[in-house]
C-alpha cells in the first residue's frame, strides 16, 4: 500500500471547484454581502467544536485497539496516527482511514489485518451515534425518523452479518472466487473478520456509540455557530438535525467526502425547513464544510508531518502490509 499524494490533492481541488461553482451559482455578490457582515469568530468557534469530534473520537480508537490487546503504543504517536487517517476522509464513507492502520504498520509493527477493521466499528458507531441525534432532534416534526430507520437498518444489516460467522465466511469464500484484486484479498479478508467480530460485539458497542453522539453533536453545533455568524436564530435542535441527516446522507451514498450529497442535502434543508436567508445558507455550508470536513484533512497533514519528522522512513517506500 502506497500513500497518493497526488490523488488526496486531486480530491481537494475537486472538492473547491465544487464549492466555486456551487458560489458563482447562487451568486457570488450576494454571497460577498453576506460574508461581509459575518462574525469571523464564529468560524473559528466552528473548527475548535470540530477539533473536539476528533480528540472524543481518538478515545474510541484508544479503546478499539485495547479491546484487540494493542499495546506498547506511545499515546502521543497513538494520537497522531489516528489524526493522520483524516488525510484520507475525502474517500467514500471515509474508508481511507484505513491509513492509520498502515501508519500503525509502519511505526511500531502492528499488523493492519489488525488494525483495519477498526475502521469499519468506528464508521458503525458513527452512523449509530448519528442516528441517535436525529432521533432526538426530529422530535416535533415528521420526516426524520425516516433518516434514523435508514440509518438504523444499515448498521442493523452489517452486525447482523458480522454476528454470523457462517454468513461472514460464505460471503468471503465468494469474493475468493472472483478473479483479480477481490479473491486475492480474501485471505486477508478472513483474518480482519476475527478483529472486526470481537469490536462489533454487543460490549462493544455501548461506550464507543455514547462517544459517537457527543462527538458529532460538536460537528452539530459546529453549523448551529456558524449560522449564529450571520445573525440567523435556527434553534440547536434544527441545526443538529441538518448537520446530521446531511453527514448521514453523505455516507450512505458512496462518493468521495460525500462532496455534492451532503452540501445539497444541508442546503435544501435549511431553506425549506429553517427558513434560513438563501445566502447565508450558502455562505454557512460551505463555510461548516471548510471548518468540518477540509480542515480534518489539514489537521491530518500536520499529523502525518509530525509523525514523519520522528519516524523519517514513514512511507518512504512501498510497503508490503502483513
């Protein structure tokens, strides 16, 4: 597994030439306006709320790798490693993240057939914690528990999967059998699922959800405080659940970062649910998606920095994952 440099930037410029086009399309002099009378602090307010999603969510990490007897692991590096995975979030349902596994690999030995299905629990409890808020949040108004049973069925699908070890290895043994990169992987495959089995237990679950919904109730009122930077008064239960179907809806459908989805998503939803003024509602998206979703890939990029500057051969050449 290689890092692609060039790839993760590609992303990113794509990901600008969207939010570009999608200004000069709601116009980008009425947009101008409304950012000239925005309070700045609250953008910054937005990706110190951000920040704290990260550091709640490092505990879950903590407490996957202690659940798989991962140990001798500098909490420092541990930290770092797990902020280097968000180079990759730009990836569908932020399976990219799977990075910090090969960081893990590469540093202190530990194997990613270990490590990797970390990614998949982490990506599990996030959808249940989410589902959480929008439960919470939609009380009042039809419409959103539909989100939460789409939401809800989805997690409910794959434990019930993972909780069959028959059903686990026949869907395995199928993809042996298919040619090329999916049945050469199969081996690996087989030895991720004893990982995955033991994270995805009912134990499991509980602390690493409840962390779930107090960490992306911070990306929540990352938007709620943004939109307070434009003078509007969408109460926190709104923005909680904008921010929410929106993150849900983006990580269903599988494109990178869930750029297009979740920034139509959150736009149609503050105007025809929030009533919030067309413009700000095009400032406050993409000023919540630069504070949530693009400065995770930055803070990313400084941990990996950090981490090459005290491992130099870090990804310096092509490594066989064992």
């Amino acid at each position: 597994m290689k890092f692609n440099v060039r790839r993760v930037l590609s992303m990113m410029l794509l990901g600008v030439a969207l939010y570009g086009g999608f200004a000069v399309w709601r116009g980008v002099g009425k947009m101008g306006a409304a950012l000239s009378s925005f309070q700045w602090w609250a953008f910054f307010a937005a990706c110190g709320l951000a920040f704290g999603n990260y550091v709640l969510r490092y505990f879950k990490w903590e407490f996957y790798l202690a659940r798989l007897d991962i140990k001798g692991v500098d909490k420092r590096d541990s930290f770092l490693t797990f902020l280097s995975g968000f180079v990759l979030t730009i990836t569908p349902g932020k399976v990219g993240e799977v990075f910090k596994s090969l960081v893990l690999f590469e540093t202190y030995a530990v194997p990613m057939t270990t490590t990797a299905p970390i990614v998949v629990a982490e990506r599990v409890t996030d959808v249940l914690g989410i589902v959480v808020l929008i439960a919470v949040a939609s009380i009042g108004f039809q419409g959103g528990m539909v989100w939460a049973g789409i939401g809800l069925g989805l997690v409910a699908s794959i434990v019930v999967v993972i909780a069959s070890r028959r059903l686990s290895m026949a869907i395995i043994d199928l993809f042996a059998k298919l040619p090329g990169p999916f049945g050469k992987a199969a081996p690996k495959v087989r030895a991720m699922y004893e990982s995955l089995a033991v994270l995805l237990e009912p134990r499991n679950l509980v602390l690493p959800t409840a962390l779930s919904v107090f960490a992306w109730e911070l990306e929540c009122l990352s938007l709620w405080v943004i939109l307070r930077g434009f003078y509007e008064t969408t109460p926190v239960t709104l923005a909680t659940f904008f921010y929410a179907t929106s993150t849900l809806a983006g990580a269903i459908v599988p494109v990178p970062g869930g750029l297009g989805v979740t920034e139509s998503a959150l736009m149609g939803q503050m105007l025809e649910l929030g009533h919030v003024k067309e413009t700000n509602a095009t400032a406050a998206m993409i000023l919540v998606r630069f504070a949530t979703l693009w400065f995770a890939v930055f803070v990313g990029f400084v941990a990996l920095s950090l981490l090459k500057g005290k491992y130099p051969k870090l990804l310096r050449e092509k490594t066989e994952a064992r």
